[in-house]
C-alpha cells in the first residue's frame, strides 16, 4: 500500500473544498470497495477524506411525497426502512441482493453509487485495462468475458457496473443531489449520474472532481408492483449475471452495461401495448455480446418478462 | 511387524471404551481459543523481539526468464531492509530433478531468472513494517522475455503421455466386451482447474537464535517440511525447529510448502532479526497448489438387466513441467462395480502452468464427477432404479484384484439413505415436480474413498498432578485431530478429557506424517493408542512394585484405569498419587504405529451414498440445493462432531465442484481469471440447504488397532455427481462440463 494522508471531514463544505484541491483525493466512507482497490494498488489515492461521519444518513420524507435518503445511510439501514419496504419495496430486495450482511452494513448509499466494476481484468494489475490504466488496453474484450457487458460497451471497455441499488433506484426515477467544491448543490436524474464507456473508461460519472454526492431522492413511489430479480451463480455474496427492477412501468437492468440500464425500448413498447416478451426483445436489439456472455442476451429475456408478469400481478393484488 | 490378526485378536481402551468418550460429539479442544481469536497462527505468532515484514514480487508472465533486475527504488524505499532477486539470492541446496509427497528436498526460492508459471516469486522486499514492504515491492523494476507457452490444456491433448512408472489397468477386454454390450454409455466429463482456497494464507514468522532456526509456519506435514527447509538452508535437519500449532485449512495445498518459509527463514538469518512473510489471497492462487482439470471418458456396457459388463474411465489430466502429479481420476472406479471387463488409466498434459498437486480427495473429487452420472445415466437407459443398480453391481471381492473388502457396508449406506431421504417418492421422470418458480429434482451417488495407515510416532507423559500430555509432530487442519487425541488419551489412561493436554504441530515432539489422504485421524491415533497402552503398561509396573501403593503385588493383568483411579479388585488409589510418589518429575511412555505386514491382502475403503434434493429455476438457469443427506461408513467413529463436521464439509465442497467452483486459465496470459474469494465461488450459507451426514456403526479392525478410518475425503467423493443427477431429474438436462453454471443450463436449457 502506498503512503496517504487520511482526514476526517468535519462538513460537507470543507470536505468539497479539500478534495477538489488535491489531485488524487478520494472520499471514503465504508471503504469497503475502495480499501480492497487500495490494497491491490488499482486505487492509490494521496488524500483520503473520510466523510462517513458527517450527518448526512438520515432518511427524511419530502414534502412531494417521496424519501430523501442521505448519501451517507447504510444499505443495512436503507434496507431495513420501514417506508423503503412498504413503498420502495424493489429498493430493499435490491440493497439486500448484493454484497453480504457484514459489507452493506459499512457500504453507504453515496459510496454503493459509485463503487467500481468486478471486472476481472481491472482487479488483475499485470492485465490491459483503460479503466485502471488509460490507454493500456481491454484485457476482456478478448478474454474471459463471462459477465462483461451487453448494452453499451465499447472497444476500449466492457465492464458492467455492479451495483445492485441503482438498478433499482434507476426504476424508480431516483435524483441524485450533489455538493460542489464551488458551493453549488445540484440535483438530476440518476441515470445521468454514470456513463458509458466510450473512449474513456476511466471516467466513469459525470460529477466534477471533488463534487460530493449527499443524497438520493426518491419520488413518490409509481403506481403498480415493484419487484427485483437477481440472477447470479450462486445464492448471496455474488455479482449478478444480470438483474431486473420493475417498478410500475419502469424497468432497468443490471449487470448488463457500465451503468445501471434504464430499459427505454422495453418500456416504450409496453407503453405502445407490447407485450413484456416483445418488450425485451425490442430493448435486446441494441444488445450485442463479446464471446462469452451471450448467454447474457438469452437470460435477460427469458427472465425480464417473468419479473414484469410478476410485478403487475402484484400491482392489480394492491 | 504386527499383522491384521494381532488387531483384531487385540482388545483394547478405545474399542472398550467404558468411559464412553470415544465417538461422542466432544466439542473442540481448541475451539475456544479459535473463536476468541486467541490461537495463533503462524504470521500472528509473536516473535521473541520485534520483527521485519516480507513482501513478494510475482512474474507477471507464464514461460520466460528475467532479463534485467532495477531494485535500486525499492532499496532506497523506506524501511526497506533487504532485496532479493535470483541474481542475488542467498545460496541454498540445490532443488531436486522431481519433488514427491514424502521425501524431504530442498525447495530453492528465487532459484534462477526462469519463469516456469505466471505468478512465480520472483523477488522478495523486506521492511519494517508490511505497508512499507509491500510499497516497495511495487517499485522492483522486473523485465521479462516470455518463451512460447503452452497452458491452454484443452488444446494439447495429443501431448498427453503416460504418467512416468504407470501403465493402463485392463482386466478381461474391455474394447470386446463393450462392443458387446446391448446397453452402452460413451459420454465425456470435464471438471476444472479449483483452487484450495484454505481461509489462512501460507504464513511464516522465522526467527534464529544462534545456528538454531525456528520457523512458525502452515503446513500439514510437520518433519517433512522441517526437513526439507533444513536442507533447503543448508544446516542439519537438528537445527530447524518448525511449528504448525494452527491451520486454518490445508486440503492437501499446505501437504508441501512454498516461498514463504523458505524466504522467512533466509532473510531472518540475513537480517538477524524475526522475519514474517505471508502470501496475499491473489499469490495463493497461482504461487502454490491447484487441483488441475481433467477430461474423463467414462464407457459403461451393461446387460439389459443391469448386470455391467464393460466399465471404463480414461483420464487425462494436466501438471506443470516439472511435476509428475497426475489426478487419478480414475483410479477409485477400480474398487467400486463387478464388470468383467475394465479398462482405466490416466494421461498426463505437461502445460506452463502453476504446480498441480492433491487437493481434498484427489482423484476421487474429480472422477465421482463422471462415472457417478454414468451410472445414473445408464440406469434410466436400463429403467432400473439408480441405487438398485449400484447394488446390482456390487463386487463380493474387490474386481481388480481379487481382494476381500476389509468390510464394505456401502449398500447399507444406499439403503438406509434411500430410506431416510425419502428416496422412493422420487419421480424417475425428469421436470415433472414443480415448487413455484422452481423445478425440483433428487439424486443420488455412491462415494468411495481409499483408507491408509502410515508409520508414526506418539507419547505420553503422566505428571505429579495426575495430567495426561499427548505430544506428537501431528497437526490438526480443521480436521479435530488435537480432540481425538484428547479422546484417546482420556479413555486410555481413564482420566477425565478435562486433565489431557495436546501438544502436536511440532518438529521436536514424536514424528508423524501430518494431515493429509485421510490418513491422519487413524495415523496419528494409533500411534498415540500404542503411546497410552505403553503407559498404562509402565503406571501398571511401578505401582504393583510399590509398598506404598494399595496396588503393590498384583496381579497386575486385572488393573483398571477410571476417572482418574486405578485399582485392582477393591484396592485402588489416585493416579497422581502413586505418580507423586514414584515419579514427581513425570512419566513418559512412547509409542508407533506400522502398517501391518499383511494388511494389503485386504481391499480397504470408506464408502458412502449421497442424496440430494435441488431446486432449478429453468427461467434463469439458477440452481439452489435444497437438502442433501449423507450416510456413510468409515470405521469406528472417534468423534461424531468433528466427524461430521468434514463429513458435510466435504459434501457442501461438492456442491461447490458441481454448480459454482473452477477458475479458468486466459490462454494469453496463462493466468487464472479468479483470484480472490469473491470471484473463485465457494458455497455460502444461503447455497446449502438442510445438509445431514449419518455415520453408520462400522468397526474395521482390519484398518489398525483401533478399528477407525478416515473421514476427511469421503464427503466430497460423489457428493457433485448426486447433485447433478438431481439437476436431470428436476429438468432433464445434463451439463457434462462442470461448474453446472446457468449459462451453461440455460443454454441446455433453451
């Protein structure tokens, strides 16, 4: 492991401030993400700002209805909510999908965002990897790619996203709310929070350097079932082959691109009266694999369709 | 040399057992002080004064050498204390043309600039602290020139050769008699390179004291290693003291030992100073052990009534270049169904990879895999209900060799596990019991696996107080054997477990093999039986021969040892006593154990009958087992706990080899994809369903005085097959290639 300073943040303000003027600064807060990434050299920040103190874990309702929950709330804790489960229900199947017991009680809800691909090539130093060495090279797209990408990708990546939580944060229409160095707060759409690939995988959100995310906002929850399918080789402590979240008419993917998958062809022709089968093979025309994870295509539509079925029975039982 | 006969004529305290400690469910000997993490492990030991961290650098290629060597930033790093490459290396003995289990060599770290596996050390940095060591390993400035590589395993088929010094087992003929069965099966298994993934990395804190080195390490075979460091530095065996008091798991990876120790052991002796080096979970997957892959063709001729005639396995397999470890695949089908004619054998891919070797169950783990399916394959061709086929082909002598079992219950084991699991609601149709979202199926599968008995060494010492301490180069792996012995002694000398102290994992105390084969509960047991016998024996002497001793005169053949009391008739006093009295400074007996003379005239195994219940979502491919039952038969049970315990270790392990475990090799790299615990999948808690291991009454004083075997390999041997005959059962479909991951289901599936 590599020398660095490591603070604790007394405010979100000065937080900001402290990391957008230190190149190579990282937030921490659970750490457990980054620690790993630390100890294999993939991250090697200078500064580390610990903002896990900082009181930003409440989960609040908001006057339009909604929950406003802080950057800082554990999965544990978000998951655990009494208003996530009975009106955010595919919140709380997703948070408790991934990682284990021990690891989503330290994972925050800022920190679940932004946590980095499971990508085997980027965990292996001695592999080509333009995520964790711009330039160097995609040591999947020609390799063992089982669980690479099948929306989005690009020759310089392929790497899926691993987060369970914004998949379903992405079927909810979740906003995501920023602190600025400058001071500016900001709020948008979480599914403009990642990118893809493109020529640079490296970057992999569209917040500026030292931009601090410090909550998530959920609107009122859409009518009609909520429901979450992981798919995954084996039964907990496992990254997704790929993943479903329906909530109402909304459906996103997981596991499947290098953000979580906003399904716009799904949904606009279950909006035109598709059916869910049609839906997803509409969505899976802009799919296309790397080699090994075909089966990726085959399994999300056998298994998207199922999801949606089962949300609406549920929403028609409410 | 003791003969069978002398075993079995022989009574003694274990098979007595009056106390009623041998085969009870006593809890761990060293339980509470692993739970409270208070058990030190090799790297947590505390050194007598402070110590240096090691760091080492692994080749980023698989075939090449080292070309240029830059540690000039790493030295000037901080902390930094020392360096080594192969250019400047200390000297050490010289390795040997080829290494085996048991013969002590020497293992050179840093040997040359050749790199014969993608994640060789190739350097070590030690510092004052680990952060700064492993800081400054990054900055060893390494060139590499790769050679051709060959570790694509699947495509150097027509390189494989025949294992050095084996040759194929044909009895009868085989080509025939398949030709001429009405009912064949032909079909090819693949099983994967699985790594031993222990929980403890291989550690070592090494210091020296003098010429005198001492080296806390993990390993299974206690002298073995102490003897090849020894050699490996150069000094008398004498002068290397090696402990191994805890292991946090072995499965045959630690039967050897690596960079770690030697390393230690050199730069504390560099340095005078305690040196402690450990592997990261990423070395451990390429610098030590795997169990390599094999592809198993597996031919079955039967009658139309089930009676096989023709039987088959042919294995090939791979090991590094300079290895000759070869996964006998197929070795166990030799014991386990009559047919007529067999024909079994092995070929061997030499492949630029890491060093294969033995890995839990080697051979039976990856060949159950195959034949197993086999079986259940050809009995829904026949219409014959799978057990019922097992037992239609059950062997009354061993069909290899004309040799009578020991004792074979294994059709018991089927039978009483058909019953208990429910065996006869099981729906021969495949797909046809739905439970929601999932399609449930049951299997079953035979298990076998081979008993040995090795020489070893034990004693025991009787103190003023009455205490009975068990020493003994022994370790204990996970596998109980610190309690078993506590047991032995206990029952032996009749005092309560509570005054047995176990003192193993020592080069200084009697020497045994150590953990491996499951052999060592039966090893390491009789050794330490014959220890308690020739104690008993020696308490006996002085006390008949002590006027102060109410036992004084005899007769000596009808003495007793109870709760701590020995009498004869009604004059009886304390242990401690008379020990008090004769032998304040203690008494020590010693003891061994030998394979009898002629305990190869009998076809000695463990056996077993899983059954297994699965669940598979035929939507996502997904398969959860539901539960799983395991009755075997393996000898006297010395404890019910720790036995079952690797018992349903063993089964979860073939759930594992079944549906999630394997890592691959990029063929550009020859490097393995998985390199840590949360992409190399193990099951979890939530894989398992209900799990229950039954161990059948079985006394087979044929094995050794104590009538035990071992249980340590058994439960993972069939345990996959009869998850993957569940799997056809609930959606009739097979998947020949293991792991049995959804992709590969789903695409049988579709």
């Amino acid at each position: 492991m590599r020398p660095f300073t490591y603070e604790r943040a007394l405010d979100a303000a000065s937080a900001v401030r402290v990391a957008a003027e230190t190149p190579g600064a990282k937030f921490i807060a659970g750490g457990t993400n980054l620690l790993d990434l630390m100890k294999l050299e993939i991250e090697q920040p200078a500064r580390l700002i610990d903002i896990g103190k900082l009181p930003m874990a409440a989960i609040e309702d908001t006057p339009e209805g909604g929950l406003r929950i802080g950057s800082m709330a554990t999965n544990s804790h978000v998951a655990a909510d009494a208003r996530v489960r009975s009106r955010y229900a595919v919140l709380t199947q997703a948070i408790v999908a991934g990682g284990s017991g021990q690891l989503r009680n330290k994972a925050t809800t800022g920190g679940n965002l932004l946590q980095r691909t499971r990508c085997a090539y980027f965990y292996d130093t001695t592999k080509p990897c333009n995520k964790r060495q711009p330039g160097s090279g995609c040591g999947a797209l020609e390799g063992l790619n089982r669980n690479s990408a099948i929306f989005g990708a690009s020759h310089a990546c392929i790497a899926t996203h691993p987060s369970d939580m914004a998949v379903a944060l992405a079927a909810l229409d979740a906003r995501v709310e920023t602190l600025s160095p400058s001071g500016k707060v900001r709020a948008f759409p979480i599914i403009e929070l990642h990118r893809l690939p493109g020529e640079t995988p490296d970057v992999e959100t569209h917040l500026i350097p030292g931009e601090l995310i410090t909550a998530v906002v959920l609107p009122p929850p859409p009518p009609g079932g909520q429901i979450y399918r992981k798919v995954r080789d084996r039964a907990s402590y496992s990254a997704g082959l790929a993943s479903v979240a329906v909530a109402g008419r909304n459906v996103a993917l997981g596991a499947v691109a290098h953000k979580p998958w906003r399904a716009v062809e799904a949904e606009g022709a279950l909006e035109s009266g598709g059916s869910p089968a049609e839906a997803i093979a509409a969505e899976l025309k802009g799919a296309s694999d790397n080699g090994r994870n075909g089966f990726k295509i085959n399994l999300v539509s056998r298994l998207v369709p199922v999801a949606i079925e089962a949300a609406r029975q549920q929403g028609n039982g409410a | 040399m003791s003969s069978v006969s002398d075993w079995e004529a022989a009574s003694n305290p274990v098979k007595e057992n009056r106390a009623g400690i041998i085969g009870k469910a006593v809890d761990r000997y060293e339980g509470p002080l692993k739970v409270t993490g208070t058990a030190p492990y090799a790297y947590e030991v505390q050194p007598p004064s402070p110590p240096a961290y090691g760091a080492m650098v692994s080749a980023p290629i698989a075939h090449g050498r080292i070309t240029a060597v830059d540690t000039a930033a790493a030295e000037a790093s901080p902390g930094v204390l020392l360096v080594w490459t192969h250019r400047n290396k200390p000297t050490q003995g010289p390795r040997p043309e080829r290494y085996d289990f048991f013969t002590p060599s020497p293992r050179p770290a840093l040997e040359s600039d050749r790199v014969h596996f993608f994640g060789q050390q190739v350097a070590i940095v030690v510092a004052d602290t680990l952060e700064n060591a492993q800081a400054a390993a990054a900055l060893v400035k390494l060139e590499f020139e790769a050679d051709p590589q060959a570790v694509d395993f699947r495509n150097h088929y027509d390189e494989a050769v025949q294992p050095p010094g084996e040759s194929d087992v044909e009895i009868g003929d085989f080509e025939a008699g398949f030709a001429a069965s009405p009912v064949k099966i032909d079909d090819v298994w693949r099983t994967p390179l699985q790594n031993h993934c222990q929980m403890e990395p291989c550690a070592t804190t090494a210091w020296w004291e003098g010429d005198q080195c001492t080296v806390h390490t993990s390993v299974q075979m206690v002298r073995f290693a102490q003897n090849s460091l020894a050699e490996t530095l150069m000094v008398p065996h004498k002068n290397v003291r090696l402990l191994t008091r805890y292991v946090g798991g072995g499965f045959g990876g630690k039967g050897s030992f690596y960079e770690d120790l030697v390393l230690a052991a050199l730069a504390a002796r560099e340095l005078g100073r305690p040196v402690k080096l450990a592997f990261s979970r990423q070395q451990m997957m390429h610098g030590t052990v795997h169990r390599p892959a094999t592809e198993q063709r597996v031919r079955l001729g039967a009658t139309a009534d089930g009676k096989l005639t023709a039987m088959s396995i042919m294995t090939i397999t791979h090991c590094d270049r300079r290895g000759n470890f070869t996964e006998h695949a197929s070795n166990f089908a030799r014991s386990l169904y009559a047919a007529p004619n067999r024909l079994t054998g092995h070929r061997l891919v030499r492949l630029d990879l890491p060093v294969a070797s033995a890995m839990r169950a080697p051979g039976e783990a990856s060949g159950t895999l195959g034949l197993e399916v086999a079986m259940d394959e050809l009995a829904e061709k026949l219409g014959i209900d799978p057990v019922e086929l097992r037992i239609l082909n059950e062997p009354e002598v061993d069909p290899e060799n004309g040799r009578p079992f020991s004792i074979r219950q294994l059709v018991r084991c089927m039978r009483e596990g058909a019953q208990l699991f429910g065996w006869d609601k099981r729906n021969s149709v495949p797909g046809q019991v739905r439970d929601g979202r999932w399609l449930v199926g049951v299997g079953m599968a035979a298990a076998i696996r081979g008993n040995f008995l090795l020489p070893a060494k034990a004693s025991f010492t009787v103190d003023a107080m009455g205490l009975i301490t068990v020493r003994q180069g022994m370790t204990d792996i996970g596998t109980g054997t610190y309690t078993v012995l506590a047991q032995i002694a206990a029952e032996t000398l009749g005092v309560p477990l509570g005054d047995v102290r176990v003192e193993i994992g020592d080069s200084e105390l009697p020497p045994a093999p150590g953990s491996g084969g499951q052999f060592g509960a039966a090893t390491a047991g009789s050794a330490a039986l014959d220890a308690g016998m020739n104690l008993r024996q020696a308490i006996t002497e002085i006390a008949v021969a002590d006027p102060a001793s109410p036992l004084f005169g005899g007769p000596a053949e009808q003495i007793t040892f109870q709760d701590g009391v020995i009498a004869i008739a009604n004059r009886s006093e304390r242990l401690s006593e008379l020990i008090r009295r004769n032998r304040p400074e203690g008494l020590t007996a010693e003891g061994e154990i030998r394979p009898a003379a002629d305990s190869s005239k009998w076809s000695q195994h463990t056996y077993g009958a899983h059954y297994v219940e699965v669940g598979v979502d035929t939507i996502t491919g997904e398969v959860r087992t539901r539960r799983m039952l395991g009755v075997f038969a393996a000898g006297r049970i010395l404890n019910w706990k720790t036995a079952r315990s690797q018992l349903t270790g063993g089964m979860i392990w073939g759930v594992g080899s079944a549906l999630t475990e394997g890592n691959a090799v990029d063929p550009r790299y020859g490097s393995l994809i998985n390199q840590d615990l949360a992409s190399y999948l193990v099951p979890v808690q939530a894989d398992i369903g209900d799990v229950e291991a039954i161990m059948l009454d079985e006394v087979d004083d044929k094995a050794n005085p104590m009538g035990i075997k071992g249980v340590g390999e058994l439960g993972i041997s069939g345990a996959g097959a009869a998850v993957a005959n569940a799997i056809y059962n609930a959606c009739g479909v097979r998947v020949r290639d293991y792991p049995i991951t959804p992709d590969k289901l789903l695409a049988a599936l579709s």
